[in-house]
C-alpha cells in the first residue's frame, strides 16, 4: 500500500508520519510539503492513499486531490481542514473523507478502516497481456483497439521488456528494423506514444505507462501477465510456456531463445 501525505506544516507531517507508521506499518510513505511536488512524485509511482491538508501553497490541496483522482480513479481522498466549504467540495468530489485540523489518531484509525476503496479490491488488475501465442493486451476481459496497429506493438515491447526504462531509440529498432528515415520513424513514434496516451486516458488507466524524458515502461505491478507469472511461479503458474512467444512479431527472439532454455531446464529436474 502507498499512502501520501501533502502537508506544508513539518510539525503535522511529522505527526502524520508517527501515526500512520503505527497505523500501517507495511505501506510506503512518501512526504510532501507541496502539491506541485507530490504530483510530480504521483506521476511516476500510484497511491492508495492521500492524505491532503487543503490549505497548500501554490497548488490547493483540493486542486491536488482532483488531479490525483484523474491519475488513479480509486485513490482514497482524505482532506485535512477546518474550512466547510473545503467539506463540501470534497463531498464533490467522493473523497473517502475529510477530518479536523489537528488530526487525532483515534478520527485517523477510523477513515483508514473504512476506505472508499478498499486495498482489497485493488488485487484485481484490470489489465491483461497475453504473449504466449499472438500478444493481445485486454482490458476488463475486451482486446484493447488502438488507432494504430503499431501502438499495440509499442506496448508489446514495453511488456517484453518487464518493467526497464526503454529509449525511443530501443523502440524505434524494434519496430522498424530496417535502416530507413530515421526522422520520419522519430515523428511516427511520437504519433504512437499520443495514440497509447490517448487509448489508456479513456481506458481510465493512467499510471500503467511510466514516462521518463526519451523513454517509457510499464508499470509491472499494475497489470497481470502470463509471461510475469510463469517467470515467478514457472510449473505452478497456471500459465504454460509451449515454444510460442508473441508470435506476430520478429524482434523478441532473445526473449524466445531465454525462454526456451527456462522450459528444457524444468525438463532436466524432472
């Protein structure tokens, strides 16, 4: 679980910081004294949880919460405040909920167990990628219709990757491996990257592609894969590698060849 916690006060964050250590010892904290900085943290890593003073410098906090909420629909909203206007607003927005300032442990204990949103119900993964076979990535059990073909190809080779930064460079030599207009590859790239942003922001599914400046992932815990899990369970996974690796594609034969030999070694522990 990741929980953050935006408030301008160091005394209150630190507070903040005690309780919820106490609270949740298992889930990552991460700390900010502003909106614009945790956004840009919220960018690049999920959260659960939003803990949100609505009185912040430069961005509200109110502002913050509705950005994140386009970033994660399911994150859980609780707004610190003495102001009931903020109360409403927040009302408006289906925050999971919204406490007095200062925060008292026993008010905190009670929004964290009765979340909006559950943890629970963040285990289902609305994404899936299929690569044994032909690639197809499904989302809500429905392939995924992209405005270009080759942006499904963009996606498989983030999959194939397993979660590594990739230049555009790297995906640029694998979906066009001949020594054309290199130029004309880079424009056409960049139309792919706005088509895959355009696809997954109507999906609802920020946060599953990782941007970084000239290079992209995916997000490896935000989605199921059948290559992921037979990686990490190999004969107990429910998947079953059979020589057949996105097949309509020429580029991932290093990841063909390491695969084969995962499967011919379960054969000699038999």
């Amino acid at each position: 679980m990741n929980i953050l916690v935006v408030h301008a006060a160091e005394d209150e964050r630190e507070s903040l910081r005690e309780m919820l250590t106490a609270l949740r010892p298992d889930a990552e904290l991460r700390l900010f004294d502003s909106g614009l900085t945790a956004l840009a943290d919220a960018r690049k890593q999920e959260a659960d949880i939003a803990v949100i003073d609505t009185e912040l410098p430069e961005l509200s906090g109110l502002d913050f919460g509705q950005y994140l909420q386009e970033l994660y629909p399911d994150v859980n909203l609780i707004y610190l405040s003495t102001d009931k206007e903020a109360g409403y607003t927040a009302l408006r927005q289906h925050a999971s909920g919204i406490l007095p300032k200062p925060v008292a442990e026993p008010e905190l204990t009670r929004e964290l167990d009765e979340l909006r949103h559950p943890a629970v119900m963040k285990e289902h993964k609305r994404v899936f990628a299929q690569t044994f076979g032909n690639f197809e990535l499904f989302v809500d059990g429905k392939p995924v219709a992209f405005k270009y073909n080759r942006t499904k190809e963009l996606v498989a080779v983030l999959i194939n990757n397993r979660g590594a930064q990739t230049s555009n460079g790297e995906i640029i030599a694998c979906l066009w491996e001949d020594d054309g207009d290199p130029e004309k590859k880079a424009s056409y790239l960049s139309n792919l990257r706005q088509d895959l942003q355009n696809t997954f922001t109507k999906l609802k599914l920020n946060g599953i592609i990782l941007k970084q400046r000239g290079s992209l992932a995916i997000a490896t815990d935000r989605i199921k894969c059948d290559l992921y899990d037979w990686l990490e369970k190999k004969q107990e996974s429910k998947y079953h590698y059979l020589g057949d690796y996105m097949n309509q594609y020429s580029w991932p034969e290093v990841m063909h060849a390491e695969l084969d030999e995962i499967a011919w070694s379960f054969d000699d522990d038999q």
